[in-house]
C-alpha cells in the first residue's frame, strides 16, 4: 500500500481549522502528522484569537498531535511574520511534510496568499471545506457536537458582548444581519473545546473580557469539570 502523503494543519484553535482536521481525517488522504499554530510570545497567547497556551496544548493532546508552533513577537512586521513561517516549514519538509491543510471557507485573496507562500518551499495547501455554505455547515459542526466559545469578536461588526459566548444554535440565530455564520470575514475567531476530532472535552471557564485595538477578547481559562464556572 502507498503511503500518505504527511499534512500539516494550520490549527487556529479554532472550529474552522478543527473541522478540516475531522473532514481530513474522515477522508483518509493525507497522514497528518502535526499542528501548525502562530503563538505570539509576549503573550503566550495564540495569535489574533488570544486562546491561552496551556488550553492550546490540551486541544493538541486531544486532538492527538504533536504541535508546530511559529512564535512571533507583538508587535510583529510582516517580515519578522514571514521569517518565523518559513523556518517552521522548512523544518517540516526536511521531516517529510508536502502539504497543509487549512479551514478557509470561501475567501478567494486569501486562499490566494495561502497558496502561494507555501509554493515557495514545495508544500501544497489543501482546502477541504472550500466553498461550504457556512450556514450548514456551522449547524452541521454544531450538530456533529462541537463546543466552542467565541474568543474574540471584531467590534465593528458585532457587539463586545458576543465574545466568550457559546457557539450554538441560539447564537446563529442571535447574530445581526451580515456576519457570516461562520466568522469567515473575520467577524469572530473561536475555541473548539469538544468534537468528533478531539478525544477529550476541554473544560473551559470564560473569565474577563478585555477591548483593544477594536476587538473584544475573551479571556478562556483552563478548568476543572466540577468547578463553578463550568461549564459556560
């Protein structure tokens, strides 16, 4: 039998990059072998959605694979961005890596991006949730049994109260007119803490909410089943 071509994926945190990991899988095309995560540094946080490092490292274990992660400072040039990228490939194609899959949805300049960075060190992007309609398809996650908390929200598009809430059905039907149910505009950036690609549900409690640079972020902390705040 032929081997699998080795995967990387491009692991946000996120419900969009975790369902390509389940549709991946599910398709048995590629043997994915790692994570491939931005983490910015002066934060150990997860970059853009904020996620806390220790929950990232759980979702990994979870999701049961070894993790890849491009550090970058805060505030970070495209160039500093570029350079920590290509380091963390290089290294995954010297192991044997010729492709990454992403979560992308429908996003034409950025698939575009994608595809074209990735080029220049001889890895393929892979999109299997390309063109979706993102209506069903977040109810076919939520449905599936994915869990996830809205980590951060763009203020310009929805009010900073959304972030830390739930992704569910009652939020589909609470958002305003406009946001892709899916955040796929950049509308929010999520958590997953449960589904079909995790072995394990994270608990997770949502503690403070902090506005900067016209985003709300909801800090997400680690908790224990029987704790109070869980679960949220």
């Amino acid at each position: 039998m032929a081997q699998k071509p080795k995967a990387l994926i491009a692991w946000s945190s996120g419900k969009d990059s975790a369902w390509a990991l389940h549709e991946a899988r599910r398709a048995g095309d590629y043997d994915v072998v790692g994570a491939l995560t931005t983490v910015t540094g002066t934060f150990n946080r997860v970059s853009m959605h904020g996620v806390r490092e220790e929950l990232l490292r759980a979702q990994r274990d979870a999701a049961r694979l070894p993790g890849i992660e491009v550090r970058i400072p805060f505030p970070c040039s495209n160039d500093i961005y570029e350079a920590a990228m290509a380091a963390a490939m290089q290294s995954a194609v010297a192991a044997g890596v010729t492709h990454v899959i992403f979560g992308d949805l429908f996003l034409e300049d950025l698939r575009a991006w994608r595809e074209a960075k990735p080029a220049v060190i001889d890895v393929t992007a892979v999109f299997p949730l390309w063109m979706r309609p993102t209506a069903a398809l977040a109810r076919e996650m939520i449905a599936a049994g994915v869990e996830a908390h809205l980590a951060v929200v763009d203020l310009k598009k929805l009010p900073a109260d959304f972030a830390g809430r739930r992704f569910d059905t009652a939020l589909l039907s609470g958002l305003p007119s406009g946001v892709d149910p899916c955040g796929e505009n950049g509308e929010f950036h999520s958590f997953v803490s449960a589904g079909p690609m995790l072995s394990r549900k994270i608990p997770v409690s949502v503690g403070e909410r902090v506005e900067r640079e016209g985003f709300a972020f909801a800090d997400l902390i680690p908790a224990e089943p029987n704790s109070p705040g869980f679960p949220l």
